[in-house]
C-alpha cells in the first residue's frame, strides 16, 4: 500500500477503535473507580505490547529512553486516568467531542516548543476552538445541572498531554519502529500501574462480578484502544505529520456519539453547535 492510501487507511481505522473508547471507559466506571480503570487498562495493555514487542526494546538506545518515558507519561499515562476521571461526571459524547482539540493543543506546543510556524488563519482556528469548547462545556453544565462540567479540565489536560507527545515523538523518536516505541513506553509504565492498582484495592474486589464485567470492558480498551492503537498512531506520526496524525480527532467524535446515543446519552442544540464550532477551529488550525 503506498504511504498516502496507507496515512489514510491507518486514520480511519484508529477513528474506530479510538471512537469506541469512550463508551469502553463508560461501561468500565460500572465497576471500577477511575485510578483502578486506569491502572487495569495501563497493564492490560502493557502485556499485550510486551507480549508481541519485547523484542523490540534493544533497538532503543540509551540516549532516546528518557524521550520513549515522557512519551509513554504524556501520550498513555496521564489520559488513562484523567479520561476516567472526566467521565465520571460528563458522558462519553461530550468527552470524544473535547478530545478533538488535540489538534489544536498540538499546534499551540509545537509552536512554542518544538520550533513549529503559525499561520494567521491557524490562530482564528485556535481562537475559535476555544469558543465552541466554552459553549460546549458553559451549556452542557446548564442542560445537566447534575453533572459537574469543572470535570471537562481533565479532558482539556488529556489533549495537551497527547500533543506533547505527538511533538516528542515526531522530533525525537522517528528513527524507532512504532513497535519499539510502544514497548518502551509500556515497560516504563507497567511498575507504577500495577502498584496503583494494589493500593486502590481492586485484587480485593477482583472476582466480584461488576468487577469481572467492567475488567473485561477494560481488557478490551487495554488491547485495541491503547495497545494495538498505539502501535498504529506511532506508524502514523512516522509516514504524515504530527497535525495530520491528529485529525483523527475529527472523526473520532461521531464514532463515539453513535455509541452514546445507542447507549442514551444525548447531545443539546447548544452543545452540538458548541462541537461544530471546536471541529471548524481544529479545521482551521490544521489547515496548511
């Protein structure tokens, strides 16, 4: 497959399986709290990686391990659990929404620290993300007054979290095999997740049967939307760029509304044209 079908191809398949990750973390809070949910869907995710890409590690030099653990911090520790927490009290469809400024954090870090050029066009995209995120979030919390919208933070932290890694990984890791990198990031990540995973308690409620259900929701978040995802989204920041890689925020957004509505969540006039109005921001903010 040449590398433009292949860019493509890589895109619309992490739209799915990223766009089914909200509903995954959804299904998983019915039985886990949030740090448990992030620690299972971190080791979950780190066997897998190892099990397919141990071998991988040696071909990390010593000089890039400290770029392959920021990346690991960045782009899957620090959003496994703040995406949890963020759910917690705002549904799966506002979440997937929110998580389309990726794109536009990743031009706001690259800019300032990896060297990146801004268009004029790209800051009226920013400014405008901005304002669709603020319409988003102020009329969410008037339509669900139970529903404690300051919790969308963790959201907008998540996204920078992921444009600094997005910036790190296309700057300093380029000349690693996505199979290394992720590897790399889950061998560093296993340890501390497997001790939050014991002190928050969940071998005490393991076999209970919400836990075993929620488990097996996160297993599946683990696996397809962390670590095969991972190993896809690195093969695509190598081939494009790090403002296209981050386009899949475009359409992760309707793949991740369809779960909700399936699931009855629902979306009002204001916050649907709060999303049309971050997706034109990010539209403009990635346009060349």
């Amino acid at each position: 497959m040449e590398t433009r079908q292949l860019k493509w191809f890589l895109l619309l398949v992490l739209a799915l399986i990223w766009g089914s990750s909200f509903i995954l973390i959804e299904l998983g809070l019915g039985g886990l709290n949030p740090f448990q949910l992030g620690s299972l869907r971190i080791v979950c995710a780190a066997v897998f990686l190892l099990a397919v890409s141990y071998k991988n590690l040696p071909e990390i030099p010593r000089h890039q391990w400290k770029f392959v653990a920021l990346a690991g911090l960045f782009g899957n520790f620090i959003p496994a659990y703040f995406f949890a927490l963020a759910e917690t009290q705002i549904s799966s469809s506002v979440t997937s929404i929110l998580n389309s400024l990726t794109p536009v954090n990743a031009l706001i870090l690259g800019t300032a620290f990896f060297g990146l050029s801004v268009k004029r066009g790209q800051v009226i995209g920013l400014m405008i993300g901005l304002v669709g995120t603020m319409m988003l979030i102020l009329s969410g919390a008037i339509d669900h007054p139970s529903q404690n919208y300051w919790f969308a933070g963790f959201v907008i932290v998540a996204t920078m979290c992921y444009a600094a890694n997005v910036n790190l990984v296309k700057k300093y890791l380029s000349d690693l095999s996505p199979k290394a990198i992720t590897a790399g990031n889950f061998a560093i990540m296993l340890l501390p997740a497997l001790v939050i995973l014991v002190v928050t308690g969940y071998f005490d409620i393991a076999a209970q049967p919400q836990t075993l259900k929620a488990s097996f929701f996160v297993l599946l978040l683990g696996v397809f939307g962390t670590g095969i995802a991972n190993i896809l989204f690195y093969k695509l920041i190598q081939i494009s760029s790090p403002v296209f890689s981050t386009q899949v925020t475009y359409l992760i957004p309707i793949v991740a509304c369809g779960w909700g509505i399936l699931y009855g969540e629902s979306l009002s006039a204001l916050q649907l044209l709060g999303a049309a109005i971050i997706l034109l921001g990010v539209y403009l903010t990635g346009k060349k």
